[in-house]
C-alpha cells in the first residue's frame, strides 16, 4: 500500500504553539495528544498501536460517543495511519492515499432509524511534520489535492429518507491546502489553534426527490482563510450542560474569509420545469465567539448577485444584487444577578432587483429606481435566571411556565431604510418595569421615547396612485390615518414621536393618546 503524509487538518489533534518545534517529541506523544483532545470532545477512542523501529502504526480507529439525552449513539471510523520519528526530533504523520471514513448513528428518538455513510478521502503532494513537546505541539502541513466523496450512505427506519439518499452523491475537490495548528495542554485545559489557507475548492451534490424529481447542486470558491482557536476542560464536555463547560474554561474563536464563491441548483421534477437558483459572492466573512460572555456572531459580504428561474407560478425571472451587507447578534448565554447586554444590527447597502420585476409592476419607469439600503441596530439589556445551555434547567424552567429571561431594556440607536425615493430614519429607547403589571396588564410598564423621521412618503402615494396601484378612494382614508400619527415638518417631511411617561400616560406628537 502507498502511505503518504496526509493534511493534518483531516485528523483533528494536529497542534502546538510557533516556535515550540525545538524540542523532541515521541511518536507515543503525538498519539497521546491526539486521543486526549478527541476524548475531551465527548468521543470515546479505541486503537492498536504497534511499535516497529522509529514508526508507530496506529491501527484503524474507532470513534463512538452517546447522543445526548439517550436519543441514541454515534460512531465513526477511520483508517489507520504511521507515525514516524525524525533525526531532528520531529514526527511525521504518514496516511494511506486514500482511506475510508465511516459514519455511522443509530436515533431512538422520535422514531428508531439508523445511519450510515461512508467517506472515501484521497490526497496527492502532502506533507504533514508534528514537532514540540507532548503539552506543546506543533503541525504543518500542506497538500496539493484533497478529494472527498461519499462512497455509500444508507438510512433504515425512515422509508422517504432512505429513498431520498438512496442515489445520494457528494464530492468534494480542494486545490493547494496549508495549514498550522497548535494544542497546548496546561492547567487542566487543551487549547488548539488553527490556520489554514486553501486555494481553488469545489463540490457537487445530488439528491432523489418524491414524484421521480431530483436536485443537484454545484458551487466553489477561489480561496478561503480560516483561523480557529478552542480550549477545552481535560475533564471534559457536558452537552446536555453547556453552561458549566463555559464556567470551566470551554471556548471558541473562529474567523473565516472566502473569496469568489458561487453556488448554482436545478430541481427537476416530472410534472414542472426545472427550477434553477444561483448565487455569487465577491466576498464573505464571519467571526464566532463563544465562551462565558455569551455567543458573538458576526457576518460580512460583497459583491452579491441572486437569480431565480422557472419559478412555478411565476412567469419571470428573479434576481437581486447587493453591493455589500453585514449582520451581527450579541446573546448572552449564563445565568447572572446583573443584566447583560445582547444585540442585533443589520446593514444592507446598494440593493437593486432586476428589470423584469420592474416591469411587472412599473413597465413606464415612474418610480424611482435608485438603490435600496437598510441599517437597523437593537440593544437590550436582559437579566437570565437560569444558564440558558443548561438543558435540563430550561426544560424544567418550560414545565413550569417560567422564563429564564427578563428584558430590562430596549433601545433603537439607529434605524434608516430608503427605497422608492422615501428614506426613514428613526431612534428610541424603553425601559420596562416588571414589577408593575398593573399599568399595562398583564405586561411591565414601558417607559422612554422614540421618534421616526420620513421623506417623500407623500410624494411616493401620489405616484402609486396615479399607477392605479393605490385606489383613489383609499387615498383619503391613508392620509388621515398618516395625520393622526405624524405632523410635517418640512416639504414631504413626515415626523412622529411617541413617549410613555413613568405615569404610564402615551403621548403621541406631544398629544396624550392614553
């Protein structure tokens, strides 16, 4: 049999921190550091090991972990590998060129079903070098051609399912992979830290639908970056209690980068026309954080172009681009006597859609077709009770009707939106007092302010009017009812404020309403 080195990042111990590669390290050390931070992660490892010389073979090994809550169990498979020590004190990690990875689960809830898959991986022009210490190692690595495709995969139990995988196909092509990963163990925590740069990548997938259909899916990308740091208890993680694994150190940072991605679907079906959807991305972005602050999510792409065709019903084409758009969500996540903040944010700019929506319903170009935008930013101050990962807890929490979480706060920093010639714009802050559920019964007493600022909004009814898109005996009815929540302020120019006073009163425009 052929062995060659294999990319590290398919076997998931690869680390060390830069630096650390002076030091001699055994190859007993490497399969050490392997097994301790696959067994953190909740996997029970099994494995022969067989000294021959300067190479330690490591037999095929076995993976297996209950699924939480006793829904059943999981297990996986791969094929064994050499680990052979070097003159300099290092220790290469040699892979067959191609091995097999099997999946496999059995779910007893809500229905017994079992499932298996199995992986053929191949790869050509890799090396893989493990040097450092056994609490401080090292991997680099690099590969020309990673292929993954799925060699066989079958589900019992679940008869639509099992027909829909029943000619299932997954491959996968990545082109001129690097990486460096590091896992340092100390004070009773492992911590990996992962780079890894890839170029060209590719996949492809097909799937059986009901009624003879079938979708296929393709797409790739140019380049992607990765940087991933996890520290994990030695003693372990609890999923069914998430909450006191993030109290002990637990941790993830992860940032990726991608560039010139595209993914393209067709679903066919006996009785329609093919239904084909795509999407590109000059360029996407996203960083995770999550630890005892809570999950901190963050999104970011460019260049962003939407199609849809042969849309049953419909009897055009939808497609939509977007210059650029970012995202965000702040949520904390452990219990605490003092509130904590969560938000939320969106930004969408230069939105456009297609000529051939415009035409549906503006074929004479009578409104304006400047470029959409939208940004809108929410804060909350929220008290949690209870560690809202704690399951247990929370389904305690669900039998008795008690919410975890109290909101203290809500505030809009930022609101604008401008499509059609009308841009909005908008802030305002509450706060809410749940010790009086009298005023407002049965919820807590609001108290703060906001105001909303909008322009062209007249000028746009009138045009929708003159389209036939607003009833002319409508017109009336609309703008009172824009009367008695707004006053002008300018030429088009629409303000409302609203405020609740800590009397519990509503004033409108400076009107009391309640």
């Amino acid at each position: 049999m052929i062995r060659r080195t294999l990319l590290s990042t398919v076997i998931p111990f690869a680390a060390a921190v830069p630096g650390a590669g002076l030091a001699d390290v055994t190859a007993e050390e490497v399969w050490s550091a392997y097994e301790a931070y696959t067994e953190a992660l909740g996997l029970d490892v099994e494995a022969t090991l067989d000294r021959s010389g300067q190479t330690l073979t490591v037999g095929d090994i076995v993976m297996t972990a209950p699924i939480p809550a006793e829904y059943g169990s999981f297990r996986m498979t791969v094929d064994g590998f050499d680990l052979v020590e070097q003159e300099d004190g290092s220790v290469s990690i040699l892979y067959p060129e191609t091995m097999e990875v099997g999946v496999s689960a059995t779910v007893e809830e809500p229905e017994p079903a079992d499932f298996d898959m199995t992986l053929e991986v191949g790869m050509t022009g890799s090396t893989a070098v493990a040097s450092g210490t056994a609490n401080d190692l090292r991997i680099e690595s690099s590969t020309d051609r990673v292929t993954v495709s799925v060699a066989d995969m079958t589900i019992e139990g679940d008869e639509d399912a099992a027909e829909a995988v029943e000619d299932f196909s997954l491959e996968v092509t990545i082109e001129d992979a690097q990486g460096t990963q590091s896992l340092v163990r100390r004070d009773g925590t492992m911590s990996l830290e992962a780079v890894s740069e890839t170029g060209r990548s590719d996949y492809s997938t097909a799937i059986v639908l009901p009624e003879e259909g079938r979708s296929t899916t393709t797409g790739g990308s140019e380049s992607t970056r990765a940087e991933i740091t996890i520290s994990i208890p030695e003693s372990g993680v609890d999923y069914m209690n998430l909450a006191e694994g993030l109290r002990s150190g637990l941790s993830l940072r992860m940032e990726t980068e991608t560039i010139g991605s595209e993914q393209s679907s067709e679903t066919l079906t006996s009785d329609m026309p093919a239904t084909v959807q795509t999407t590109e991305f000059g360029r996407n972005a996203a960083r995770v954080v999550f630890d005892e602050t809570g999950l901190d999510v963050e999104g970011s792409v460019e260049d962003v172009s939407v199609f849809y065709g042969g849309i049953p019903g419909l009897p055009l084409d939808i497609s939509a681009q977007i210059a650029s758009g970012r995202g965000s969500a702040v949520i904390p996540l452990l219990a605490s006597e003092e509130a904590q903040q969560a938000g939320y944010s969106i930004t969408l700019e230069e939105v456009t859609i297609g000529d051939q929506i415009w035409r549906l319903f503006d074929p004479e170009s009578r409104l304006p077709r400047d470029p959409a935008s939208l940004k809108l930013e929410l804060l909350a101050e929220l008290t949690i009770t209870e560690d809202l990962l704690d399951i247990e807890a929370m389904m305690a929490a669900a039998e008795a009707e008690e919410m975890p979480v109290e909101l203290g706060s809500i505030a809009l920093p930022e609101l604008a939106f401008s499509a059609l010639g009308v841009s909005l714009a908008g802030s305002g802050a509450f706060t809410l007092d749940f010790s009086d559920r009298e005023t407002f019964a049965p919820g807590p007493r609001p108290e703060g302010s906001a105001r909303m600022e909008v322009t062209g909004l007249n000028g746009l009814i009138d045009t929708l009017s003159e389209m036939g898109l607003v009833p002319q005996e409508q017109l009336t009815g609309l703008r009172l009812g824009l009367g008695m929540v707004t006053e002008v302020t300018g030429e088009d120019v629409l303000e409302s404020r609203v405020e609740v006073t800590p009397e519990g009163n509503v004033l409108v425009n400076g009107m009391r309403v309640r």
